[in-house]
C-alpha cells in the first residue's frame, strides 16, 4: 500500500481527530503570537554589520553623537529674540529635561520588587509617582541590593535596565537656554549657557541676540541664517537607536508636552527619531488594517469564483492559519515583526489561497460524478494535486529562501518566515481541506460549469497559440526591447523620507529643517591620527577647516559642526569679540594648544562632540539638506580623497546615520544579483527534480525569465528606485509565478505530452484557475496600496503588476513552446473553435 493509500484510509478513519489536532495546534501557535513585540528600527542592517560598528564606534568615542531629535521653533514675531518665545523656549527646555517615559505600573513593580527583599537587607528608598530622572539613583541601588541577595531574576534584570532608559530617555538637552557660549574675560575664556536665564528688558535680550548671532559655530545648526524667526533645539537621547518603539513613546511623549505647554510658536520634529517614530505608527495601523481586509478581500473574491460560502471561507482559513502558525512561530523564536515582515500577512494570505483554489476546483469536477460518495473524489484529487502542489510550495519556498542571501536582516527574516508560511500553508492544505471535505456534508448547490468568457477566452488562447506562433515571438521580442530600455532607466536610490506622504507630520516638519537650517539629515566621518596631540596641531586644524570650506561648497551640505568651529570661536573671543576675527589664528601655531587648555580649564565640554580627550580623534559633522542615499554616496566619494590628500596618514571612517544608508543601498546592490541567480537556479533545479525532464524545466524558465525582466522595467519605466522595498519584487515574483507554470507543465505531462491535445486540455483545466489566482494574489498585494508608507504602496501595485505579467506569459509563451518542442504527437487533431468552451462530458471543468 503507498503512502498515498494509507493517508487516504486515515483521513477516512480519522479526520475528526485530525480537525481536532489542527485547532490544538492552531490554539497554541495563536497564544504564542500574541506575544509578538514590534522592532520598527529604519536600520535594516543588524549590529555586526562594519556600518553599524562604525556607527557605534562613533557613539562610544565622542560626545554628543547619540540620537538626536531635533526640534525647530518658529515664531510669528519679528525675531525669535523676543519675551515671550525665549520664555516659551526656557519653559520647553527644563521640561524635555525632566521629561520621563514611566508609569503608576513602573511604580507598583518596583515596590513589589523592594518587598521581596528581606527587611535588613532592604534599602531606605521611596520612588515618586511617576518617576523622575533623579530617581535613577535609586533604582540602580535597588538593582544592586537584588543582585547581592540573589534574588535578581534575569527578566527583573532586563526590565530594570530598560526602566533606567525610560527614566532618564534624554542624555542632554542643546537648546538657545543650554548651549555654550564662549566669550573672553581678561585673558582667561568665559564659557557659560547662552540663556541661563530669561533676559527681563530690552536691552539684556539685545545683547543676547548679538551673543548668539555673532557665534559662527551655531549658524545654520541652532540659527537660520536667513530667518531671524527660528532657533533649532537639539535634544540627544539615551534610547539605543534600535529601541523603536521607546523612540515613539519619546516622540510621542515630547509631541504631547509641547502641547500641554500650551506654547504659542509653532515647534517641529525632526531627524532620525522622527523617522523612527513615524515608521512604527504606520506598522501598527498597517498591521490593524491590512490582516481584516485581505482576508474581506480574498473571501469576496473567492465567493465571486465558486459562488457558495463554504468555498469561499474554506480557504480563507487555511491561509488564516498558516499566518497564525507563521506569527506564532515568529514570537516563540524570539523574532519581532518589523517594517517589512509587517507585509507577512498579506503574502500569505494571497498565496495560502492558491493552492486551495486548485483543489477546491478540481473536487467540484470529481464531485460531479461521485455525487453520493465524498471519500472518492477527495482521493481523486489528492491523487491528481499533490504533486503539482509540493513543487509550488516548494518553488515558491525557494524563491523566499534565495532573500536570505543578503544581509539586511530584516529581508533576511521576512524571506525566511515567508517560506515557512508556504510550507504551513501546504500542510494545512492537505490536512484540513480534505478532512474538512470528508468532515460537512455535501453542498447541495449543483456543481456549475465554469463562466462561458473562460472557455472561449482558453479556446481563442489556444488558436493563437496554433496559428500565430510568429505573432507571438515578435510580442516577445518587442516586449524584451521595451524591457532593456526600462531597465536603462533603472536607478538604485533610497531617500527615506519620501516613504511618507506629503501630507503627514513629519514629512512637512522635515521641510522646515531644510528651509530654515542646514537640514535633519547628517554624515559623519571619524578621522583618527597616528598619534596622541595630532589635533591640536595648526597644521591638522587646518586641515580639518580647508576640508570643511570644500564642503560648503557642495549645495546639498548645509553646514558643518567640527573643531576647527570651536578654534575660531576661541580666537574672536580672545580678539574682542572682533566679528572678523572669527577665523583660525594665523602665524601662531602655540595659540592651538593655548586656547584648547584655555577651554579645558574653563569647563567647556561641547568640543568633545568633535574631538576626543587625547586630540588623536576628530570627528565631523554634516548636515545635509537630503536624506536620499546617493546625495550621502556622492559627498562621501567627493570628499575622502580631499580628506586623504589634506591629512595623510590619519584612517577616515564615514559613520552615522547617512553612512548607514549608503550600506544599506549597497547591500541591496550586491544582493539583489545573488538573491535573483540563487531562485532561478533553485527553481530551476526543482522544475529539472519535480518535473524530470530538461525540455519542461527549461521552458517553465521562459515565463520567469520574462518576469524579472518586466519587473526591472517597471521600475526604470516608472521612475521607482531599486530600493529596499522593490528590491524583493522580483525574487518572489519568481518563486510566486512559478507556479503558473508547474501547474500548466504537469497537466501536459499527465495528458499524453506536449501535443496539442494536451495543450488544449491544460488550458481547458487550468486557465480559470489560474485567473482566479492572478486575481486574488493582485487585489490581496493591492491592499497594501492603502499603507501611508510609500515603500508598501510601491510594493503592492509592482508585485500586483508583476503577478498580471507573470499570467500573461505563461499563456501567451508556454502554449506556443510546447508545441513548438513537442514529441510527435499520438493525435495532432487541431481543436475546432469553440471545443474548449465547452467542459468535457467526462471531467466537467468545474468551480
């Protein structure tokens, strides 16, 4: 007896058992996906990536180089210089300093803690409700006294150092109240905040309007050079920069206080937080919307193909389930969902139907003649099915499997638990739809014939296919020309902002920053000498100044923070507060190191932002009007062989944000190449296993082929960047629309060979079908055009166009193929006309 055999008598024998096994199951696997945590981080790199090591190379070496969330304020006055905003602005400023992230329930878990101390062991502390950053203390005692006692579990141990962020979230508040000013008293350097206090006449606000203005090293940083209306606060947080969604709950947090401040100026977020802010508000609404409406989607779909309810909801339950057994996974692996596994639902939504289509179609036809007995045409089509459905599974696996060969793990992840998906969505298919069958009773609505439009279109496809085969190679071949000069067009690109649309919050405020200062986007370089005092140097400061002067040059740079800024400051202070003496002091190289023990023996602090304690490190600092990925790639090549030209010997590493993203396009670059050869190989390779024959795995290749081409022209065609979004369009188009042409192929091979009988039979079995698929699989990616989040919008209509193309040639190109190879034929009777309309008397081709 097969395996076949005997999984047909248990089904028989047991499906009621099995139906129950599956709701155990999928019980679990919903348990475990309600704890599925949210990573919207825009950092597609993981840690051990050189860019983010650079990165945190440079968060560790300077100060000042956390996360920064920027905030503009314009205010309807004349000039930000008047009472009531600098009132607004001290007022905002000691409130971001005391802002905490903590709640009544921090409170309750850190008393439960201190109780489970024994009484003499316990220490005197009280925390307030809520917490206020000054309590840090204490709860870093509280840790300490746990862990002496032994009684500090690693999940207490985890909360209290992420309550320890939510404490104390911001690090340093850089805003026209606490900003250095560097003047001169005698000989000696007086460095003090800008504002410590708010000035309470006329006069004390002058003069400290011409302190700020005539400081070079904040123009286009904290001033607009162009508008005396606006002041920019820097506010650096000690969030990681992968904490998203304390990034929210600090964005949020500070949205809110300005609010309840009741300021009258307007105020505008910006910067990478921002970003990461904005970019996890859209996965939790994308998330809330997309699941419901596909699945509304397919169901309405699937009514519209078999016209009954069950056979609507049946399949919609089985990709149902694939998804809870997905997400279930997902959380019980530790794995969080992110921006782009947010999309996970609706992949396998719109594929777990497919197979389910084919089933539920080929059952209808057997059902037709096996009206009284249920168990028989379940067997007929497990018998006919599940091997077309393990090489679709398996292809479309593939094509999601060759995604983890690049490293953007968030690509990685999704590639990977998409492919899981397919295989869950397999297993369910063939369990709980054929127990589901044997398990209600017959549908007593008569199978129908499938709509007249299909069989005439399947007969006018096949007479095409006879009669204009020259037709149709001359539509390939314009089709390829119209490909390759899409695909001249093709740019690879990534500019992160434009993700949101125009009208959103913080693509507007993003607008401010580049109005007004030098922009929310930064570059970074560190540059490390061979030896310790190198930066204290005429020649390396001056260096660093001809480098910066070159920068400026280029439009896109709006300004430059770095040590050259600070010595200049220092040398118009020491000059008389001389405007034109802010430059570097000439034909002295000794004032250099003078003027930094001047700083350093002042208490000044912010130069090292810029340098680090031993003056071997220097770092730079550029804002840029543009976060677009090769405006940040074109500074970077610009500028380093100026760096290695001015400072020979000294290592320039870019880092940051910017240097980020150019890795971030590059990897895309590099493994969109690999990603695509492994799934055509893979696939390939299965065609060749599954199919067993060269000849049909060669010419299920040509639709695919014709795929990936025609998805590269849609982007060059429609201006689209090869981004990380659209970058994944054409390996699952492969692995998707593969199985068209499975399905087409061994329907040939079941049917006397590639003649055109068995042509004409495959068309009349599976065109609908496969229509049907086309259809769903487009208006389930269709649904993603509803994200606020560009990335997705262009996702789902390019996959959606993808999916029409990939039908459109495996009819056009595989019926012509075939009978252009074919074997010679046991009958070459040409079909007359109007044949394929009609379902055959002996397998009526039903939905």
């Amino acid at each position: 007896m097969s395996w076949l055999s005997r999984y047909l008598d248990l089904l028989e024998r047991r499906h009621k058992w099995l139906l129950a096994l599956l709701a155990l199951i999928s019980l679990l696997m919903l348990a475990s996906a309600s704890r599925l945590q949210t990573n919207a981080t825009p950092y597609f790199l993981d840690l051990q990536h050189p860019s983010r090591q650079a990165d945190q190379y440079l968060k560790a070496h300077f100060t000042g180089s956390g996360e920064n969330l920027m905030i503009a304020t314009l205010t309807r006055e004349a000039t930000i210089f008047n009472p009531r905003s600098l009132q607004e602005l001290h007022r905002l400023t000691l409130a971001l300093e005391q802002l905490t992230l903590t709640t009544a329930n921090d409170n309750q878990r850190l008393d439960a803690l201190l109780a489970r101390l024994p009484a003499d062991q316990r220490p005197a502390l009280r925390f307030g409700s809520p917490l206020q950053p000054r309590e840090l203390d204490g709860v870093q005692a509280l840790q300490r006294a746990l862990a002496q006692a032994r009684l500090l579990q690693a999940a207490d141990e985890r909360y209290l150092r992420e309550l320890a962020v939510r404490i104390h979230p911001i690090t340093k508040v850089r805003s026209l109240v606490r900003i250095e000013s560097i003047t001169a008293a005698g000989d000696e350097l007086d460095i003090h905040p800008l504002m410590y206090r708010v000035p309470q006449d006329d006069a004390g606000i002058r003069r400290l309007e011409q302190e700020a203005r005539s400081n070079g090293l904040l123009r286009h940083i904290m001033f607009s050079a162009g508008d005396p209306r606006a002041v920019n606060t820097l506010v650096e947080l000690s969030i990681p920069q992968d904490d998203a969604p304390a990034m929210r709950q600090l964005y949020d947090a500070v949205a809110g206080l300005i609010e309840r401040l009741h300021l009258t100026d307007s105020y505008h977020l910006g910067g990478p937080p921002a970003i990461f802010a904005q970019t996890s508000a859209t996965m939790e609404q994308d998330s809330n919307t997309f699941f419901p409406l596909i699945i509304v989607v397919a169901m309405l779909l699937l009514g519209l193909l078999f016209r009954t309810l069950r056979s609507a909801l049946v399949p919609v339950a089985v990709a149902f389930l694939a998804v809870i057994w997905t997400l279930g996974t997902m959380a019980a692996l530790g794995y969080a969902q992110n921006i782009v596994s947010t999309m996970l639902p609706v992949f396998l939504i719109s594929i777990g139907v497919s197979d389910s289509i084919h089933f539920l179609a080929a059952y209808r036809r057997a059902q037709a003649h096996s009206a009284d007995d249920r168990a028989k045409p379940v067997a007929s089509v497990l018998a006919q099915l599940w091997r077309p459905m393990l090489m679709t599974s398996l292809t479309t696996m593939g094509g999601f499997l060759s995604l983890t060969w690049t490293p953007i793990h968030f690509i990685q992840q999704f590639g990977l638990f998409v492919a899981l998906g397919v295989g869950y969505a397999l297993v369910i298919t063939l369990s709980l739809l054929p127990a589901l069958l044997l398990w209600l009773p017959a549908e007593r609505r008569p199978a129908r014939g499938h709509p007249a439009w299909i069989g005439r279109l399947a007969d006018w496809n096949l007479q095409l296919a006879l009669r204009h085969p020259r037709a149709i190679a001359l539509l390939g071949l314009l089709l390829l020309g119209l490909c390759a000069a899409g695909m001249a067009r093709l740019q690879i690109d990534n500019e992160m902002i434009r993700y949101f649309a125009a009208d959103t919050r913080v693509r507007q405020d993003n607008q401010v920053f580049k109005q007004h200062f030098g922009g929310a986007a930064t570059l970074e370089f560190v540059l490390r000498a061979p030896e310790t005092g190198y930066f204290k140097q005429e020649s390396a400061i001056g260096a660093l100044e001809r480098i910066q002067a070159r920068l400026l040059e280029r439009p896109e740079v709006g300004a430059v923070y770095g040590l050259p800024n600070f010595l200049k400051l220092m040398n118009k202070a020491m000059q008389g507060d001389d405007p034109a003496a802010y430059q570097l002091p000439a034909g002295n190289p000794a004032l250099y190191p003078q003027y930094l023990f001047l700083y350093e023996s002042s208490n000044g602090d912010e130069i090292f932002n810029v340098v680090d304690a031993d003056y071997r490190q220097a770092r730079l600092v550029l804002f840029v009007k543009s976060d677009q990925t090769s405006v940040m790639d074109g500074l970077v090549k610009a500028i380093t062989p100026v760096m290695h030209t001015e400072l020979p010997g000294v290592e320039i590493m870019p880092a940051g944000f910017g240097e980020v993203l150019i890795a971030t396009r590059d990897a895309i670059i590099y493994s969109q190449l690999s990603s695509l050869l492994l799934s055509l190989i893979s696939v390939f390779a299965l065609l060749l296993l599954l199919l067993r024959s060269l000849r049909y795995a060669l010419i299920g290749l040509v639709p695919l082929v014709m795929v990936v081409l025609g998805n590269f022209a849609l982007l060059g065609w429609s201006g689209l960047y090869l981004d990380v979004g659209t970058a994944i369009v054409a390996p699952i188009a492969i692995g998707i629309s593969v199985d068209y042409a499975i399905y087409f192929l061994t329907s040939c091979q079941r049917h006397a060979g590639s003649n055109r009988a068995a042509v004409a039979e495959a068309l009349r079995l599976h065109l609908g079908p496969i229509l049907f698929n086309t259809l769903v699989l487009g208006a389930g990616f269709l649904v993603l055009t509803l994200s606020s989040h560009q990335a997705l919008i262009n996702l789902g209509w390019l996959v959606t166009s993808t999916m029409l193309f990939s039908a459109l040639a495996t009819f056009l190109l595989l019926p012509p193929l075939l009978l252009w190879l074919r074997r010679p034929p046991t009958s070459d009777a040409v079909p007359a006309p109007g044949v394929l309309s009609a379902a055959s008397p002996m397998q009526p081709s039903t939905f």
